[in-house]
C-alpha cells in the first residue's frame, strides 16, 4: 500500500447496550486508511459484514478502487461479536443481545475521542455493514452527509429471519451447545451444516444453473466449493461469535430505539444525508423490494441496484470483475455528487 494506514483497540469501558445488558471493558478494534484533512471532513466510516473482519474488507480500498485513500479518510471499525472487538470469545460474560444501535454509538465515540471527527461525509456498508450504515443515518441525521447501503436494508425482512433462525437453530442443535450461543468446545459438525446452509442463500439459483461456482470460483466440483468456500470459511470464525452476530442481524431494524419507537417511516424520514440503495437484483437476504419499499420515506434517495446473478456477493465481489466495476462507477458518482 502506498497511503498511510494505522490501526488500533478503542476502550470503551463498561458499555451499556440497548437490551440493558453490560459489555464489560468494552473496545472496538479498527483500522483507517488515508489522511485525515485539516477540516476533518473527509470522513468515510466502513463498518465490517457479517463475521468480516477489516482485512476480509480492504480489498476494495485503493486509488483505483471503490474508496480512495488519496482522497477520504476511511474508518474500518470491527463489528461487535467478530473476534476482534468485544465478543463472546473474548469477553465471558458477553451480552446476548447487542444491536446496530450498539455498535454505532461505540463507533460515533471512537470517531470523536480517537480523531475528533463529528461528521462523516459518507457511511458505506454492504449486507450488516449497510445495516449499520442506515443506522448512522437515522439516529445521526446531522452528522451524515450520504451513506451508500449495498445489499442492506433499513430493517430485516421476515424471509431474511426464516435464514437465520435456520442458522441458529443449526448451532442450537450440536451437542457442544450450552445454551444461549455458547458452547463447551468447538460444534464441527453443526457448522459444516451451517457452512452448506449459508453456501444455498449467499449466491442466487441463476449462479448455481450458470456453474458459476466451477468456472469463476475455480472449484472442481460442488463438493469441494461446499468444503472449501464455505465449511472452513466458517471453521475459522468462533461459533459463540457466529451465533452473537446472527442475533444483532436478526435485530436489525433502523426504528427499534428510543428515537423512533418502532416507528420504519419516521426514521426513514429523519435520514437526511442523501442514499444510494445498491440492492444486488437476485439478492435473497435483502431484496429490491425492500428498498423500493423505503423510497417513498426518504427525502433523497436513488435505488440502483446491481445487474448479477451473484446474489448477495454481488454487493462484496472481490472475485467478480463485472460486479466490482458497476459498484465502482456508482459509488465515485455518489461520492463526486
């Protein structure tokens, strides 16, 4: 990399979370890359996707890529629960419920305490990181200036629940559950059952007719892709932290705070930076219907959404050019706009 980096672990101290529970010695980990202005207004905040951690991320950073260092500030914090920042396998008594909400008040105090940045020019987040991108939105709606929502909606949908309660019952029924998303040592069998579930959701029934997953994931059967993109991308990650994220997934929802008590369209209407909604056209988590469903509450949005047959990797495609271009071109206009 030839722009300036750096990295580090936020304390936050005994953080109380929106279920009222207590993340005891809170902290988030993160990294930036780029300089922060004079004016401290070049501030893009990039929260990381489920069980991402910032270097599954960065491939997108780059003067050529999405997000120029040369020209923002970009702000990786980790995500509550992916085993960087605080999660159940690194804090014992790890809350069982901790929310978008959670995680964008700790990220609001990292920006102001580590850098005294008060305003970001742009959230950008794909799948819980767009999640938590239309979260800054709406409970920050003066400290936000646009926010791209890639494969993210402003509140899980009812068929995305039916996904992951799949998930968490998978883990729920391994003999290592203890109850609660914890386990008494590793559930192999149970997340190689989760492995293959998520494998059937992440990418669409037009990518598996096209043998996408032979020829552009170089796979030489279906077995191996199974074991190797999915089974082991899953091995590598704690269940307890995989089961914590798939909560604060489920609990999703723009609305669900003291500012707007469940009330979807007035949080919608308090967002005032401007939206770009990047659904990916065959996404089976956070459908185009969804954000076309929002459009009618924001002040100034515009629906784009991604013309692929990758699903929901469209929105994250480090190994689909196409893909990688059409978010690219849209988001430097967004940016530039």
């Amino acid at each position: 990399m030839n722009w300036p980096t750096q990295s580090g672990r936020f304390a936050l101290g005994n953080l109380a979370t929106l279920s009222g529970e207590t993340i005891r010695g809170a902290w988030l980990s993160w990294k930036t890359h780029g300089t922060l202005n004079a004016t401290r207004d070049n501030v893009i905040l990039y929260p990381t996707s489920y069980s991402a951690q910032h270097p599954d991320l960065e491939w997108l950073i780059g003067p050529d890529g999405v997000l120029d260092p040369q020209r923002w500030f970009i702000v990786i914090p980790d995500m509550f629960g992916n085993g960087l920042s605080s999660s159940p396998s690194n804090t014992p008594d790890y809350p069982r419920l901790v929310t978008a909400w959670d995680n964008v008040q700790a990220q609001r105090r990292l920006l102001r305490e580590q850098f005294g940045v008060d305003g970001i020019a742009c959230a950008y987040g794909w799948s819980m990181g767009a999640q938590q991108a239309y979260h800054w939105a709406a409970i920050f709606p003066d400290a936000v200036q646009r926010a791209v929502i890639n494969c993210g909606a402003a509140r899980t949908a009812i068929h995305n629940t039916v996904f992951l309660k799949s998930l968490m019952a998978t883990l729920e029924a391994a003999a290592e559950h203890v109850g609660h998303g914890r386990f008494s040592a590793p559930p192999r069998a149970a997340i190689r059952a989760f492995g293959r579930i998520y494998a059937s959701w992440a990418l669409s029934q037009d990518f598996y007719r096209a043998g996408l997953h032979l020829s552009a994931l170089d796979a030489p059967d279906l077995e191996t892709f199974l074991r190797r993109d999915w089974e082991e991308r899953y091995a590598r990650r704690d269940a307890a932290d995989l089961y914590a994220q798939l909560r604060t997934w489920e609990a999703g929802d723009i609305s669900a705070n003291p500012l707007y008590n469940g009330d979807l369209p007035a949080a919608l209407h308090a967002i005032r930076a401007k939206l770009l909604l990047m659904p990916g056209e065959t996404d089976l988590y956070f459908r185009v219907a969804d954000n076309a469903a929002e459009l009618p509450f924001l002040r100034d949005a515009e629906l784009k959404p991604i013309p692929s047959i990758w699903g929901h990797r469209a929105g994250n495609p480090v190994q689909n050019p196409p893909d990688a271009a059409f978010i690219r071109e849209n988001v430097r206009r967004w940016l530039a706009g």
